[in-house]
C-alpha cells in the first residue's frame, strides 16, 4: 500500500512534450507524489453498428492503454538536486458520455491496473452510473463547459460524502485567457455547491514550463475561492487522503474478528460465567470489597453458578 | 514590546528567460515593465498602479528582490504566477516567474531559505 | 447559496515587535530573557557593521571558536528515554536537539528543547500508530485533523520502571520514528567536554558528524548610513520600521539612493551620513542562547573601544531555525506559506533596540466564511 508524500501533483500527462522532463522539473520544484495521467474516452454504443461490434469484441482491453511509467535513475536525480524520494502513481482519465455503453465493464480489470481512477462526467446519467456502478472512482475532473454546471447538486454532495475528491487543474490558467476565465468559473461553481471541500489542485501540466512552484499555487488558490488552509490542503494532505482511499479501495473491505479467550491457569474467582455474573463482579470490585484471596472468595462471593451456560475447556465462554 | 504594522512586502523573484530571444538586454526598468505588465493582464490598471518597487536586479542568477504593499501582495504573487510570456516590440518573450521567499521584513530573505526538494 | 471571495486578497499574517531600552533600563534584563534565553534553536547570525571593512577577531572568534555541533543520522527517538542519556546527560547539563531534513509544514518533526521537553509534530497516522496523549495543532482550528502536537517531559516525573516510564518507552519503540537530528550539549560541569555526547552516539553505533560554523562577510562601498540618536519616550514607530527596512537592504547589498531611482521608490532614512564601507558577516551553524548573549556583550564592548566615527552602530539578527518545532517560550511554530522566527539587536552606545518578527499564530477556518448577501 502507496502512501503519498510531501506535496501532491496528480496530473502530469503522458501525452507531454517530454514527459522525463516533465517529472524530474516537478521533482526539483518541491512536489514529492506525482501521477502521470493518460486520457481515454470510451466510445458509446450507438456509433458503433454490426461491424464495430465484432471489432470490439475481438479487442476488449485495447481501448485502454497500457500505464506509462518513467524510469529515474539516481543520476537524474542528482542532477536536479532532489534529495527526497519521489512517490510516482499512474493515473487514467476516463470520460464517456452513454452509460449503456459495455466498454466500462469490458475494460474494468485493465483499469483496475492504475493507482488512481479519474472520471469526467458529461452528464447526469454517468455521474450516477459512476456512484453506484462496479468501477471505484477516485477524482472527478469537471470540463468547464455549460453541461458541468446542470449537473445536480445532490449527485456531486453523495460523491464528496463517498470519499471522492473534484479536481482543479492551473495550467490552462497560465496558458489561454479564455481558459483561465472557465476555470475560475467552474472553481466558483464547486464553491457554491460543496463549500469547495474535497478538493485538489494538479496542474494537468503538457510541457516542463506549465509547472509552478507548490507555494505559488497555494498562493493562486485563494482567487479560486479557498481559504488559506484549504488552499493548502489542495496539493497537501487533500491529495494524500486521495491516494489512500484510492490505495483502500483497491484492496477492498477490511474485517476483523474478536476472539475472547480467559486462560485456563487464572485465579478461580476470575472465572465468570455469562454476563450478568461479570456485571456483578465488576460491581463487587469497583465498590473495594472485593479482595482477591483465596479465602474471601468463599465468603463473599455473589455469583451463582448457573449450570445452563456453557463453559469450555479452555475457559472460554460460549454466547 | 509594542507591535509594528508593516506595510510592505518584499519578494525574491527568480525568473527563466532566454536571453537571445530579447532584442536588448535585460534591465531593471525591464523588469519593471515586464511585471506591471502582467499585473495589467490579470488585474487590471488599478492593481498595476500600486508601487512596485525593484530593490536589486542580479543578471547574471536573475534574481529579482521587489518591495510591494501589503494589500497588494497575494495580486502581485499570483499575476507573476501566472504569467507565462509577455510582449515587447512585437515578438512575444516567454518568461517563468518563481517567487522563491515572500516575508513582511526584508532581512527575513537574507536568512536561511527553505529546502522542499 | 455560498459566493466566493472574489474582492478580498489579504497578506499571510506576520507580527513584528519592536522595544527600545537604555542600557541601564532594568527592563532590558526581561527583554533579554523573552527575547535571547527562550529562543532555543538559531540556525543563523548575521552582524551588520556599518564603518569597517572587516570584522574584528574576537567577533569572528565568539561565532567559530566552541560553537561545533553534531548530525547524527536515523537516530530513533527511543534513545532520548534510555536511563543512561537521561542521567549522563539530560539531568547534568542542557540538551539541544532538533530533526534538520524535516518539513515543518509536511513531515513529522521533532526537538528536544534544554528544559527536557520532547516536541513531536506528527501528521494523522503517525499520531495513531503512536499511542501517545496529544493534542491537535494550534494552527488548525477544529479541520482538517491532520497535524498533532505530542510533548514528553523528559526532566519531571519520568523515572525508569514507573508505569508512565514504560508507556513512553512502549509507544517510542513501537513505532520506530527515525530522524536526523543536530545535537548540541551544554554541561553542568565545565570541567566536562561537551563531544562526550557525540562519543556516546557513536558508541552506540549511530552515525556521527561534527558540523563546524561556517563564517563569510560581504562589503558595501560608499553608502550613506542612517544615525541613530538616543530616542524619547514616544518614538515613532515609522522611523523603527525604516531601520529595519535598511539593515535588511545593508545585509543583501543594495545601496539605497537619496532621492529615488525610476524603478526604486525606496530611500535612505533621514539623517544620515556616507560612510565608506559597511561590512556584513554571516555565519551558519547551530547557536545556542548563551552564545548570542556572549556575542552581544562581545559587541558592546568593541563599540565602546572604537571611536563614534569610525563605528556608529552595530545590529545583530539571528535566525532560527526554519522548520523549528517550537519558537519563543516552546510556542508552536508554522509555517504556512511564510515562516519567520528571527530577532535583530540594534546595538548603540546608549540603547539597544530589539525587534522579535514570528509568523502566523491565529488558526484559520478551512471552509470559508459564509457570504449572506446573496
């Protein structure tokens, strides 16, 4: 189990201008986890007539790619003087639009392959197919477009009451003017409909030079309507909680069990036998009557044996 | 001990450019001119009008230390933030601004910076 | 129906305080101890002598001569509770001890300040896999619960075989946090040398290095230097502010102008005389408290040997250290987007000005505050 580490970039794309670049630029600014994030959109099922359907069988798990990992070497790392040790995830982007479609199910276990699962819903029927359907999500990343903002309210509340974390990305602030404006809005429209809670900051950065130093980012979400510490919390300890439901849903439900067992060598006094004779002892002994020794016990004792309850060989007390 | 408003804040910038894509070299009323600049984009004229002062300019490491009022700071951080080029005679030069140290007292920059890598 | 902040931006918090004292003023003994005495950690000192071209020896001898410390590396904190420490060491002498490579804001930190307290700053899952009674961070006001403050007093109530004793210990070997720390150790004997620490550690088979001070000075040719006359009663607190605001230019180089340059709107403080150099020295290391108070009086008493002329003032600044757990009187530092924790000593014949610059103290709201209008 992965455990993210320092501050958080969650989406670099792997379709970069040069992603080793990329990673290692991230690395030296500060940031400590990095996810390398590719997109895919699942085709929808009415495009695709009689031909396409046998072609889509033949490839169930194509349509998703492999995860890109990048090797660094420890001279890299000297190179851009990065003391600590990076944390580097793999992410996928999945975006479709007909919740019919079959290639979500088909695809499934080649998805399961990444650390992280992000979804960008369309419309309201996704939205809902993702919350109750068999893939765990793990980011939201909204399109800032007039579709975005008809999505319901109580669909994105259940989803940030489910652990999943709604994703703001800078870097097409830095670089289109008409980018920086949907942006702004789409961060303002979060704040109106969850408070701007669960929310990370990455920089769905495509060249070396998208990339911001962490404090400076803290510092730009403020005008994206977080608080101080929130705006800290976005590339900090946010996105670590990320990873980890991320890391917990993938290993699945955790169970334990409890099992009582009284040593068969303890004192005869100690032995209860059901639970109101155990209430009663730890009456007697609060109230300091009870001493433990051997002759009081005769004496003082309250519990009756009741014959009907079971006791084991090992002592231990069957219910 | 009584306590001092302090009304400015000083920055250490540092900033990425190529230095042959300029058509003249780099000075401090460029720099200057390059911040205001980017300040207008995000901003507005209003922002832009408060003093910007460049205390030192260093060519060679391209360090910049400026002194901006303190209402004015967390505009200023964020318009050099987010600025990735800017205009000058017609040729647009890409810059990267990182502001390495912010504090409310100038010698707090001449002390011992913080290590994230 | 929440609408964000969208006219709003203020600056991160940041308090600066200033007092001015005659040397005579009994009041200056407090202000020495609030201000030198409870400042444990100082990872930097910078002199600013405005007049001289290069320091005096016995200045550069305070800051290089006696101030050795040791990094010690994956040194768990398990140690620090070992009857053998606490008695060779904690109980006959001052310990100073704090993780160098740690982020304040990020990691887990920890120190062990000269009173025997040990401070741990943990984030959530290492304050539950510890098991030790804590409380949330001072900076977070009520979420989100990640960062927790735990203190052990290592000096009171912490004898081998009482049932805290074992809890401490338990909890400490359980989960294994390991950090680098810089140690400095001041005995109660002086007859003891203060390496025996650095001897112990590395018998003990942890990697040990001695740190020497490191020392450089700059110069400033030709530039005017504010005076400083002995000030009254109510002083204005603009003309504290500027000082400030020069000796932090003298420190970095910059020359300020008389009447303003077309990208520099800043000044010289008025009245002021040209001077030929002014010299700065810098020193890093790791200084305990007793060596600001030994460089002080150093400084004093070369100010009263050399001439008015030649030396009209001297200020001293000493940082501390930037992902301290603790700052003045075992207060909680942070370290949000700025983090300062430094004090300077403007030191004159007559007066000495002190000015003590820490970060944020409130704690900030995580949701933002709920705008009605709409």
């Amino acid at each position: 189990m992965f455990r993210a580490k320092g501050f958080c970039d969650l989406n670099i794309e792997a379709e970069n201008s040069n992603l080793k670049e990329s990673v290692l630029k991230a690395l030296s600014l500060g940031y400590q986890t990095i996810a390398i994030n590719q997109n895919v959109t699942l085709p929808s099922l009415e495009k695709s007539g009689s031909k396409k359907r046998k072609g889509a069988e033949e490839g169930n798990g194509s349509i998703v790619p492999v995860p890109v990992t990048v090797n660094l070497s420890s001279a890299d790392l000297k190179r851009y003087k990065i003391t600590r040790e990076p944390v580097i995830l793999t992410r996928i982007t999945i975006s479709y639009t007909d919740p019919s479609s079959p290639y979500l199910l088909k695809s499934a276990d080649a998805i399961r392959q990444y650390d992280l699962i992000a979804f960008v819903p369309e419309n309201d029927a996704t939205l809902k197919q993702v919350m109750t359907g068999k893939i765990d999500v793990d980011i939201i990343s909204l399109i800032p477009n007039s579709a975005t903002y008809q999505l319901s309210r109580s669909l994105l509340k259940s989803s940030m009451e489910r652990d999943v974390y709604f994703e703001i990305p800078y870097s097409p602030c830095i670089t289109d003017v008409h980018a920086r404006k949907q942006i702004i809005m789409l961060s303002h429209f979060l704040h109106r409909t969850c408070k701007s809670s669960n929310i990370i900051i990455t920089s769905k950065a495509k060249c070396p030079t998208h990339l911001r130093y962490p404090y400076d980012v803290i510092n730009i979400c403020q005008f994206l309507g977080l608080s101080e510490i929130a705006s800290k919390a976005a590339i900090g300890t946010m996105a670590h909680n990320a990873v980890y439901c991320a890391s917990a849903r993938r290993r699945g439900v955790s169970k334990c069990a409890v099992q009582i067992t009284v040593s068969p060598d303890a004192d005869e006094c100690k032995k209860f036998v059901g639970i109101e004779s155990a209430e009663e002892y730890m009456k007697s002994y609060k109230t300091g009557k009870r001493k433990l020794s051997e002759k009081c016990k005769a004496k003082k004792k309250k519990i009756k044996v009741d014959k009907s309850n079971e006791v084991d060989d090992s002592g231990v007390i069957k219910f | 001990m009584k306590e001092l408003e302090c009304r400015n804040w000083y920055m250490r910038v540092v900033m990425e450019y190529d230095q042959k894509i300029l058509p003249c070299s780099m000075t401090a009323s460029l720099v200057k001119f390059f911040m205001k600049s980017a300040i207008t984009t995000l901003f507005g004229e209003i922002s832009s009008a408060f003093p910007l002062d460049i205390l030192k300019f260093d060519e060679e490491s391209k360090e910049v230390i400026i002194r901006v009022p303190k209402d004015n700071y967390a505009k200023v951080r964020a318009a050099l933030t987010l600025c990735s080029a800017t205009m000058l005679e017609g040729a647009i030069i890409p810059i990267i601004y990182t502001v390495e140290q912010a504090s409310s007292c100038l010698i707090s920059l001449d002390g011992p910076q913080k290590q994230l890598a | 129906m929440f609408e964000p902040n969208v006219t709003e931006f203020p600056a991160p918090e940041s308090h600066v305080e200033f007092s001015y004292h005659s040397w005579d003023d009994p009041k200056l003994e407090s202000t020495f101890r609030q201000l030198i005495d409870e400042h444990p950690f100082n990872r930097k000192i910078g002199i600013l002598l405005p007049g001289l071209s290069e320091s005096p020896k016995e200045i550069k001898k305070i800051l290089v001569d006696d101030t050795d410390y040791y990094h010690i590396s994956e040194l768990p904190l398990s140690v620090f509770c070992t009857p053998v420490f606490l008695e060779a060491f904690l109980q006959s002498g001052k310990v100073y001890a704090i993780s160098c490579d740690a982020r304040l804001d990020l990691d887990n930190v920890a120190a062990l300040t000269p009173d025997g307290w040990l401070i741990l700053l943990l984030d959530k899952f290492s304050y539950q896999e510890l098991q030790l009674d804590g409380k949330l961070s001072a900076h977070i006001l009520r979420r989100p619960k990640e960062r927790y403050v735990v203190k052990v007093n290592l000096k009171e109530n912490f004898i081998p075989g009482k049932p805290y004793y074992k809890k401490v210990v338990r909890a400490l070997s359980y989960v294994q946090l390991k950090f680098n720390f810089w140690i400095s150790w001041v005995p109660n004997d002086a007859e003891v040398c203060p390496s025996s620490i650095a001897k112990y550690f590395d018998d003990e088979g942890y990697h040990v290095a001695v740190r020497r001070t490191s020392l450089s000075s700059s110069i400033i040719l030709n530039a005017y230097v504010p005076v400083i006359e002995k000030e009254t009663s109510d002083m204005d607190l603009y003309k504290a502010e500027d000082i400030l605001e020069y000796i932090g230019c003298s420190s970095l180089g910059i020359k300020l102008t008389e009447e303003g340059t077309s990208v520099c709107d800043v000044l010289n403080p008025k009245p002021n005389r040209i001077m030929k150099s002014i010299c700065t020295v810098r020193s890093v290391g790791f200084f305990i408290p007793s060596q600001s108070r030994e460089l002080i009086q150093q400084i004093r008493s070369v100010l009263e040997e050399t001439d008015e002329e030649v030396l009209p003032w001297a200020a001293v600044t000493v940082y501390g250290h930037i992902d301290s757990v603790v700052t003045w009187n075992l207060m909680e530092n942070s370290y949000s987007v700025n983090g300062d924790n430094f004090y300077t000593i403007l030191i004159t014949r007559n007066q000495v000005w002190c000015y003590k610059v820490s970060g944020p103290r409130k704690p900030c709201r995580f949701f933002a505050k709920c705008n009605k209008r709409i």
